[in-house]
C-alpha cells in the first residue's frame, strides 16, 4: 500500500491533483495564442512602469524555465522559471524529484479566464491552449494528465470541444462554476450528452480557482474595506495571491454547482462521472453534504424517483477535493467524516503552494495515522486522476 511518512517524506509516488503551465512572456504565445501575445506586451509595459528593485523581482518570478533539479528549484523557485514550468521533459524530471506518479496539469489564470469569457479571443484561446496541453501531454498521457478548458457558454459548443480533445486523446476538462451552462442548470437533461460523453470516456470534471469569476452579481461588495480588497500582486511573495474577501467567498460558485449536480440527479444518472474541485478549499464539502441531505429530507417526496441514495453518498462517489495547505483536514476528518474526498495538490510552480507542501500536510493529517495518509497523498486521488491503459 502506498505511504507517506509522518515526516513528510514519501515513500512511494504521490498522486498531485493541482499543478499548472506557467509560461514566461516569451513562451506566452506557444501557449496561449494570440492573447499570450497580449500577455508579453502587457508585461514588457508593466516592467517600464515599476520601480527598479520590484521590476528586477518581478523578472526573476518570469524568467525562462531553468534545467537544474533538486530541492532549492523544484520546491522554492515560483514561476515560469521553475523546472518543468513550461516543457514536458522537464515537468517528468520535476515529477520524478517531487515523488509524484501522476498530475493534473492546469493553464495559468489569465489563459483560463480568456478562454471560459464571452470575449473575442475566448474560443480561439480555448482551442490553442487545448491544443498545446494534448500535444504536452502526449510524451507521457498517464502522468502528465492535461487540462483542457471547456467555454460553456454554449452547451453544443463545449460538446463538439470535447469530442475534438478527447480525439486527440484529452482524459481531463475544467469548466467554469461561475455560469449556467448554455444559460441554465448543469443538472437539466440537455447536458446528458457531455456528462454522458465523458463518462464513457472516463474522463474527469474539474471546476478550479478562477472559474467562480463573476458568480456574484456585484463585485462591489468589498468596496470600501481597503484590507479586504486585492492589492497589486508581488510576484516574488510566497502566500495566496489574492484578497482576504476573494479567499473567503470563492467557494460560493462551486458549492452551487455541486448543489445543482448532486440534487439535479446527474451523478445518479452518470455514477461514474468523475467529478473535482480544485484549489478551492475543502471547509465547504462536508457541511454542504451535510446539508443537502437535510433538504432531500424536507423534500422527499420531490427526489423520488430521482435520487436513490442521499447526496452525501454521491458526494462521496463522486467528488474530489483539494484543500488547501492551511486547512485543518484532520480536524473535517474528525467531525465530518467523508475521509475519501480529500486529496493532495502541489499548486506548483505557484507561490500559493508553499515551498514544503508535503511535509506540511503531513504534519497536519499524521494523527489521523498511515491509512489515512496514504489515501490522503494518493489513493483517494486515484478517483480522479486514474491510471491510463496503455
């Protein structure tokens, strides 16, 4: 069985279910098409604007990838110039130093959100990034596990986009939770097609960090309140790089979506649809199971014939989800249960990451002893980030 010592040392591979492409502006356009172009523009014009010491840092944090592995680069060095950052050799070599098995591997931010908007550049960023992380990808599938981005803006649309990546053999998509997709619920028998089409391809859902963009009505709401709003990031921090307010609601979106999935009878419909939320905490999962199987008791007579088992059960079937490595997940474990849902992210080579994740989630769920730690660092992951025949 596989497990991690209570050091934080792994004794065998690990499963990261959170890591990401991170180009530097000269490899911007390779990933991101025309709006990569942007990217690098709109980066030369912010270093012309920056006091000289934070224009130096900032070019350090978007420096071309280095090729030298060992603890110092692959754990410490953020941002494009990590090994691995932006080249498929080396992000085998860094998954090799790391101990991992096998990644999902996700865009940067900005390419997400471009490519999940209704702008110009959305579809045609969308089908370059996908195109670049299935040629990625293709050195070794089963590691390297790329992300593709669905637009679901339209829903015929995000399934002929699916059909195209998985033809070109993508296992992996992330959607946003933000929207309605096609302009109404996820859960509606319309969107049987795409559930049903991944499913049978055994592929996996994500929702992640940045797709809850515009869920709420008003972005207003931290107006006002100075230390609750996003300041201008440092690209040399080491620590989440967004606002107190954004940290503490960004999970808002996809508790609504799992709430539409679960009670919408989609995974009753489709009960091997494999279905994560990433870098999107982990205090929310048990307390929404919780309480929707409260509300399939108030409205019992509603769920029949539509559900067969209590949302909580799917929930546990179904859904993954990353915490993050400041959350107590020993202390869910404890008063929630629902142990199989949570799973290891890296977040590398992002600053968000820390520079010891291992060690520190370790340290938090090694009271919970070996088992668990095991599931925790690999097994519970496998859900969603399974082995590819080869």
């Amino acid at each position: 069985m596989t497990t991690i010592s209570t050091s934080g040392s792994p004794r065998a591979a690990m499963l990261d279910l959170d890591s990401h492409i991170q180009p530097c502006p000269e490899t911007y356009e390779l990933v991101a098409g025309e709006i990569g172009a942007q990217y690098r523009q709109m980066f030369n014009d912010l270093l012309k604007s920056l006091p000289e010491d934070r224009a130096e840092r900032v070019k350090k944090f978007a420096a071309p990838e280095i090729q030298e592995w060992n603890d110092s680069t692959v754990w410490t060095r953020k941002g494009s110039s990590a090994p691995g950052a932006v080249t498929a050799e080396g992000r085998l070599r860094t998954l090799d130093h790391m101990g991992v098995s096998r990644s999902l591997i996700f865009s940067d931010p900005g390419v997400q959100a471009t490519a999940m908007g209704a702008g110009p550049l959305a579809l045609p960023t969308m089908r370059h990034w996908n195109d670049f992380i299935t040629e990625f990808s293709s050195l070794d599938p089963d590691r390297l596990r790329g992300v593709a981005i669905l637009n679901t803006v339209d829903h015929e649309l995000a399934l002929n986009e699916a059909k195209r990546v998985l033809g070109n053999g993508g296992r992996a998509f992330v959607l946003p939770s933000s929207i309605p997709p096609g302009h109404a619920s996820p859960a509606r028998k319309e969107m049987d097609s795409l559930w049903g089409l991944l499913e049978e391809a055994d592929a996996t859902v994500c929702l992640h960090a940045g797709g809850e963009e515009g869920f709420l009505a008003s972005q207003e709401w931290d107006d006002g309140v100075e230390h609750l709003k996003f300041d201008t990031i440092d690209y040399s921090a080491e620590g989440e790089q967004i606002s107190p307010y954004l940290f503490s609601t960004m999970s808002l979106a996809p508790q609504n979506f799992v709430t539409l999935m679960v009670l919408g009878g989609v995974f009753e419909r489709f009960p091997g649809l494999r279905f994560a939320a990433i870098e999107l905490g982990a205090h929310w999962l048990a307390p929404t199971a919780l309480h929707l199987d409260n509300v399939y008791k108030i409205f019992s007579r509603r769920f029949q014939g539509v559900l067969s088992m209590l949302p909580s059960e799917y929930i546990r079937q179904n859904i993954r989800v990353t915490p993050y490595r400041v959350e107590n997940v020993a202390d869910y474990v404890d008063r929630y249960g629902m142990a199989e849902c949570y799973c290891y992210s890296s977040d590398f080579p992002h600053p968000e990451g820390g520079n010891e994740p291992v060690k520190e989630f370790a340290s938090n769920v090694s009271r919970l002893g070996e088992a668990f730690s095991a599931a925790f660092f690999s097994e519970n992951g496998e859900w969603v980030l399974p082995q590819l025949s080869r």
